[in-house]
C-alpha cells in the first residue's frame, strides 16, 4: 500500500467520526521504482492531506525532506516534487496494520493488501 | 444464462471466487478480452477530460486485475477494491498496478470525502443483489455502497458500473438506489437488441445532471469487431464452461453444493481467513429481492 491510498483510505465503522488518518504500525516496508510524472502530482498535490502524509511517511520511515507544512508553490521545485513522488508513490507499506484513531481497531496489512471487511456489528 | 449457472447463485462471491477460480478466470485470454472490451467503454462513458492527465480512479470489485490493467493501459492511476482475498493474491503476484483493498463494497467504502476522480467497476456490483449472509439486506447494503461511493467521489466525477442484472428489475433497483442518494444519470443499454451482446453500463454522476450518454447498437445492430464478438460471447462462454465442471465436478451435476461450500470454508480458514460460521445457511439457495 502507497501513502497515495493511505492519503485516502479512511474508517468506515459505522457511528465512527474521527476515523480518519489512519495510523500506521509497521512491519514491513518496501519500495519500488514508479514513473516519475510531475503532471500527475500537480494534480493530486491540492487534494493530499499534508499533516495525514507526513505521519504515514514518519511511521514507513521516508518523512525526511517533506516540508512541515506545504504550498502549491513548491510544486515548480524539482527536488520537492522527486522527493514528494518518492514518498506517495515508491514506499510500500507490505506488512503491519492501519489503526482507526478513533477507535483503535486494527486492520491488518498483508502482501501490501489491508483487510478492510467489517464485522456485521460494525456496518 | 439459465437458471441457476449465475455465478451469484451458486456461493457468497468470496467463497466462489477461490484460488482455482481465480487462477482459471485470469490465465483465460477470451476472459481477459472480455474484460479489457469493457473496461475500455466504461472509460468512454467515464469521460474524462482529455488532456493526458493521469486521474486517480476506483476499480470496484477489481478481482485480479484484469479491469485495473486495462486502466493501467489507459494511463490512470487506480486503487482497487475486492471482496476476494484469492483473487487480489493473483493481482498481486501479477505485479498490477494499482493498490489493492480487500473489503466488501457492501460495508460501505472505507475512503475519506471527494479523493477519487472517477469510478468504474466491471462485472461486480449485481452481486449486491443477493442476500449471502445470515443478516445481509440487500437493500441496506446498496445503499450503504452507493451512499459512500458518492461521498468518495470529487464534484463532477463520474462512475460507470458495467452490471450483469439478473432481469431488467434489478438494474433498475440498482439505479434507483444510486438516485435514492444524489446521484444523476442512469442506465446505458448497449446492444439492446440483441441476446448476446446486450450490455447495461450504470452511468452515474456528482453534481451534475447532463442527459446519459448513448448506447451502443440501437438500431439493432450487433458489435462489428472481433473484442466486442468477444464481450458478446461472455454469456455463453461462461455458461458452458461451468456446465463442464459441474459434470466433471460433484458428478450429481447439482452445482457446488453444500459440501463443497463447507469444505472451501474450511480451507480458508486454515489459511486464516475471516470465514463466517458455518450455520444452516451456508450454501442454501440464494434468496433475491426480485
Ligand atoms: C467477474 S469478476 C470481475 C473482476 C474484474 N473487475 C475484472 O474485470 O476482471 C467480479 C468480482 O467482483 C467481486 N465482488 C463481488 N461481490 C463483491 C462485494 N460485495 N464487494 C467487493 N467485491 C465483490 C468478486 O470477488 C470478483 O472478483
């Protein structure tokens, strides 16, 4: 799983509030080349939850370089946009959980798949 | 189809789609044509801007992929959703892609508000139809995923969810719930005409209401090229193939029973999948709202 989808994924229990981001505990990490295209993280960037992104990258261990706080203006930065593609795209959660901060339930990630199913008293 | 060679009849879509299911389904190249053709149209319904912008798209009930390739192909970005653990294991040893979410799209999705471009899914959402647990409402469940997939979705964005419903009816509860929470659009019938190469594409958008995008073969015609052939024949193909394995399988030609079902279970739980208890439901006939 890419911070891209962890940008996204949020708890769906039902009656939760504040389930979203997930936290992530960490097994195991990995990574992989991806195509470096700037069009297509100009495009995502406004939609990115920048707090949510830097503590995914903190837990998967790629937050160094990511800026405390960002700006549509970096995206004319390469480096910024190089070490930005790195983070969202190339750095693979494969094994460990996605934990709701709201209600601590775990969902656990294997093979980079996280198990989001629900137990019939949580839909 | 005949009565009772629906996959949909036959077990809950994570119990049908197995590890052998899943292997067969992806390494058959008609099936992969199959799925590709109609991914491709999805896309054109879909209609994205065409600036050669990647978008980042949802592939419900994704399966192994073969959906999600042909996105890939199509240069987006995907994330994809299945309610098969067996069938994301082959997406996932076939090196797809996108990311991969096993979930069941009956529980709602599990996303955060306006994150995707668009939406498709192929061949998936008619299994919302059915009652395959002790407990599941049909009805609650289209809502819920209906409801989630709207809120998932940026103002807007559309989602195509290419359908094999059982009867006109239940396309038609399918996109009446999709209206029931916002939703504008409608059904698309391609090849309306004619038995084999009739398809229903669910069109469905956010905020917006432009008229529903045309159908194929409305004057009665039949798909011309040798992929759309392909797409035609996906009834019977399907149909027939499983036919063989019901005689070769049980022997009794009375499909994949009971038995079979609890014997599939049990595996999967020694492999230690989440299955629910066995109970006098298992493997029962399945029970449709229409
Ligand atoms: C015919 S396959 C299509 C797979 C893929 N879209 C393709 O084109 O090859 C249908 C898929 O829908 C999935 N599915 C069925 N019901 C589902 C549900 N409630 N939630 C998520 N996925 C589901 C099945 O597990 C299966 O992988």
């Amino acid at each position: 799983m890419k911070l891209l989808t962890h940008n996204m994924l949020s708890c769906h229990i039902k009656n939760v509030r504040n389930g979203y981001p997930f936290l992530i505990e960490v097994v195991k990490v990995s990574e992989h080349e991806a195509d470096f295209d700037p069009d297509f993280l100009k495009h995502i960037f406004p939609r990115i939850n920048w707090p949510a992104f830097l503590q995914g990258a903190q837990s998967l261990g790629c937050r160094e370089g990511l800026p405390e706080e960002a700006a549509e203006s970096m995206l004319e930065d390469e480096g910024f946009l190089k070490r930005f593609h790195h983070a969202l795209l190339e750095v693979f959660l494969e094994e460990g959980s996605l934990v709701c901060p709201e209600t601590g339930r775990k969902f656990p990630v294997t093979k980079g798949i996280p198990n989001m199913l629900l137990n019939e008293d949580e839909c | 189809m005949g009565k009772g060679e629906r996959p949909e009849h036959m077990a809950p879509p994570d119990i049908f789609y197995n590890e052998d299911e899943a292997r067969k389904y992806t390494t058959n190249s008609r099936m992969i044509n199959i799925q590709s053709t109609l991914t491709e149209r999805a896309l054109e319904l879909l209609a994205l801007p065409q600036d050669g912008l990647p978008r980042l798209l949802l592939d419900l009930g994704c399966g192994s992929g073969l959906s999600g390739e042909a996105l890939s192909e199509a240069g987006q970005v995907w994330v994809g959703l299945d309610i098969s653990a067996a069938m994301l294991d082959v997406a996932h040893e076939r090196e797809v892609e996108g990311d991969l979410v096993l979930g069941d799209l009956g529980h709602g999705l599990p996303l955060r508000p306006g994150s995707f471009d668009g939406a498709i899914s192929i061949s998936a959402v008619q299994w919302l139809c059915n009652a395959d647990r002790a407990g599941h409402d049909p009805r609650k469940r289209m809502k819920r995923f209906f409801e989630t997939l709207y809120m998932s979705l940026r103002r807007g964005a559309r989602a195509v969810l290419q359908i094999y419903p059982e009867n006109h009816k239940q396309a038609e509860m399918l996109v009446a719930a999709a209206m029931k929470v916002g939703f504008s659009g409608g059904l698309v019938v391609d090849y309306p005409h004619s038995t084999r190469a009739k398809k229903y594409f669910l069109v469905l958008m956010v905020g917006t209401s432009i008229s529903v995008p045309t159908a194929k073969g409305l004057d009665g015609g039949e798909p011309e090229d040798e992929e759309e052939e392909a797409a035609a024949e996906h009834v019977q193909v399907a149909g027939r193939d499983r036919n063989k394995r019901r005689r070769t399988g049980s022997g009794k030609g009375d499909g994949k029973g009971r038995e079979w079902v609890l014997r599939k279970k049990e595996q999967m739980r020694k492999k230690g999948y989440d299955i629910a208890p066995d109970s006098k439901y298992t493997a029962r006939k399945r029970k449709r709202v229409v």
